[in-house]
C-alpha cells in the first residue's frame, strides 16, 4: 500500500484553480466546456491501451515493427495517434541483451498520445532522480528482476523526444490474435519498469 | 540551468512506491488545473518551454514540496501575470472572495 501526499486536498490549490478558470471564462478566454471535452479525452479516450495496440502490432507484423523503428512518429500516426507530447516519438526495443527505460529526469515529458498522462510516480522525485543512477534497483522495486548479462539503457525523455518502449513479446503466446496480445501490454512495459507476462500469470 | 527540478543522480529521496490501479486524476481540481493549463496554452501567449520555465522558477523547497499538478497551476498563475492577462490583485481578490464563500463548484 502506498501513500500519497496528497490524499487530502490542498485547499489553497484548489481555490486558485477555481480563480483562475472563472477569471478567465468571465474575460471569455477559456470555455468551460472545452475543458470538460480535455479532461474527458485524457481521462478516457487516451491512455495506455494506444501504445499497447502499436506493440501488439509490431509484435504481429515484421514490416510494420520495422517501419515503427525506423520513424516511431510516423508509424504512431497509422493509428491516428498523434499531436500533443507525441511531436516526435522514438520507439526502443527490448530484447534478450537490452532492457530500455525511460524517465525524465528534469520534469515529465511522456508520450501522452500512446501511454496518456504520466503516474504520480513517473512526475516524483524519486524515480526521476534514481532512474538513471540506480536503475537495476529501480526496477527491482517495480518487480523486474534483470539477468547480469542484460545491458540497461537509460533513455532521459525532452520536451521534444519522447519514447516508447517496445517490450518482448512472452513466450507461449504465438496463438494469440493481434488483439488479445495488446491486453497483455501494460503501462510500465512502455515505459520500461515492467515486462510482459504470458496470459497465465498475467491474471 | 540548475534547480530543484534538475533531480537525476540525486540521492536521499527514498523509495518509488508506485500507486496500484492509479486513477488518471486524483481530485476534481487536478483535472481543471490540467485543462485549464492547456486550455490557456492555446491562446498562444508562450510556449512549453516557457509553461516549463514558469514551473522551474518555484523556489526549490516549494518545488520538492508541491504535486504536479501545484506546480501546474503555479506556473499558469505566474504565467497569466506576466503576460498581463491577469493581475495578481484580481487573482488574490478572487481567491479571498471564493474562500469567503465557502463555495468551489
């Protein structure tokens, strides 16, 4: 169980958002439904589940795995994800010999148009600070636990760059359809703190 | 440029403990803060770099201290300032008055 700091909260901030927005509705700046339609879009319509439909792709098809390395942003876009903290994407590939995560070490930039909006943990100082000093044991605490012969690559996300980790398909798993596969992606195998498991152990 | 924001390599920050089935937002205003600091990006009056900037410029132990999303709606608010669409008295006077009325919805 984690705790979070702001589990109550800070009045302050909230009044000063409320402020704000009814300054600038009444100055007729921003439209209040406007920000009901980007608060519903990046609650509900963006999210993990895009970048997990580009890697079960890339794991189903050889040429579009290879046009995803080659230009992650225009291979992205086939899906019609794009726009937003997705400028320019590169996608990193996870293999028996090279385990890629990713971080930002000097804010939060993260591919909002395949993963969404980043966890509270991906924006904390913590992982931001011990990511790229630390990562064996950064992993370890997210459970994944790396074979000494596994080079870790540390990839430290811009305002411009951002990545997306293309993790290693589970064995056993040649059976499933392009779609089943894309349930098994989750969340941190994009960013690099976790791996894909197989369906069974997936439950 | 150095500052609190500049954390990679730092030491003495503890564990991660990632929150299981994390919501997208925690709380009603971290949604507004998020729109509303899109919402005002769009009238085009600065840039990322600067939406960045604005957040940096937090004194470092309000930066350590602050969620994302404080950080998020203190940048907006300095940025609003200085571009001259708000004035910090009329924010400060909106602030005392929504207080006063017990009133956020």
């Amino acid at each position: 169980m984690s705790e979070h700091k702001h589990a109550h909260p800070p009045k302050q901030e909230e009044i000063r958002v409320k402020a704000l927005e009814s300054l600038l509705v009444e100055k007729g700046l921003v439209d209040p439904l406007a920000l009901d339609k980007l608060v519903d879009v990046y609650e509900h319509r963006v999210g993990p589940q895009n970048g997990a439909k580009v890697v079960a792709r890339a794991w189903c098809d050889p040429a579009y795995q290879a046009r995803l390395l080659e230009d992650a942003t225009a291979a992205i876009a086939e899906f019609g994800f794009e726009g937003r903290q997705g400028e320019d994407m590169i996608a990193l590939e996870n293999t028996p010999s090279v385990h890629n995560m990713v971080v930002c070490t000097l804010c939060s930039c993260y591919p909002w148009p395949v993963l969404g909006l980043p966890p509270v943990w991906y924006k904390s100082p913590p992982y931001r600070a011990r990511a790229v000093s630390e990562p064996r044991s950064v992993l370890e605490e997210f459970g994944v636990k790396l074979e000494k012969h596994v080079e870790v690559r540390v990839w430290d996300s811009t305002a411009e760059v951002r990545y997306l980790v293309i993790p290693m398909r589970p064995e056993g798993t040649e059976h499933l359809s392009e779609v089943q596969l894309a349930g098994l992606v989750t969340r941190d195998s994009m960013i690099g703190t976790g791996i894909v498991k197989p369906p069974e152990s997936a439950q | 440029m150095k500052g609190a924001h500049d954390l990679g390599g730092k030491s003495g920050f503890g564990p991660i403990n990632p929150e299981q089935d994390e919501p997208v937002f925690h709380h009603d205003w971290e949604k507004r803060a998020f729109a509303l600091t899109l919402a005002a990006g769009f009238l085009g009056k600065w840039n990322l770099d600067m939406s960045r900037y604005a957040r940096e410029r937090m004194d470092d132990d309000s930066y350590l201290a602050s969620s994302y999303y404080e950080k998020w709606i203190h940048g907006l608010q300095t940025l609003l300032v200085e571009k001259g669409i708000l004035t910090q008295e009329e924010i400060e006077q909106r602030m005392r008055q929504i207080a006063s009325d017990g009133k956020l919805d």
